[in-house]
C-alpha cells in the first residue's frame, strides 16, 4: 500500500501536547493519527462523541456582564440605538 504525506495546521502548544500524550500512549503522533483514520473509517463515524458545550443561565449572565464591563471600560456603554447602528454600518462597509 503507497503512503502519501499531509500537513495539519494546529495550535503550538495544543501540538506540543499531543506529542506527549502520545508518547506516554508508547506511539508518536503519526500513529495516533492513523489510528483515529482507521476507526473513523472502520465505524463510519467520528469514534467519539462531539457535544456543544452547554449554555446556562449562569453562564449567560456572566458572559453579559463581561461585555458590559468591555463596554464601560472602552467607552461606549452609553451609545444610543442610532448610534449602535451607525457603528454597525461603518463595520460592514469595512470603515
């Protein structure tokens, strides 16, 4: 069976922890990349599951207060609804 080679673009320190991983698994990452193509292949599927993080409430209202603060912090907390959407539209005009 020929072999070809491809590149992967990936996130330094994320790739940096993979390799450790996989050695202490006793593989370098080639082998660990192949086993995931093997098992994908082989179940038709993604061998794992992928969710979406769940939101909460919680969650939400810290996420709100965060940008709250930015806004304060940058000065436009208090923009008017006219002003938001001229803001908007400068934006999408690329100004």
């Amino acid at each position: 069976m020929s072999q070809i080679t491809f590149s992967v673009r990936m996130d330094e320190d994320l790739k940096r922890q993979f390799d450790s991983l996989c050695q202490e698994f006793g593989m370098n990452t080639t082998t660990a990349i192949n086993v995931f193509a093997r098992a994908t292949v082989r179940e038709r599927k993604i061998p794992f599951e992928i969710t979406a993080p769940q939101i909460t409430r919680e969650g939400a209202l810290k996420a709100f207060e965060s940008l709250r603060q930015h806004a304060q912090s940058s000065g436009i907390a208090d923009l008017t609804l006219e002003e938001i959407n001229k803001e908007i539209a400068l934006a999408r005009k690329g100004h």
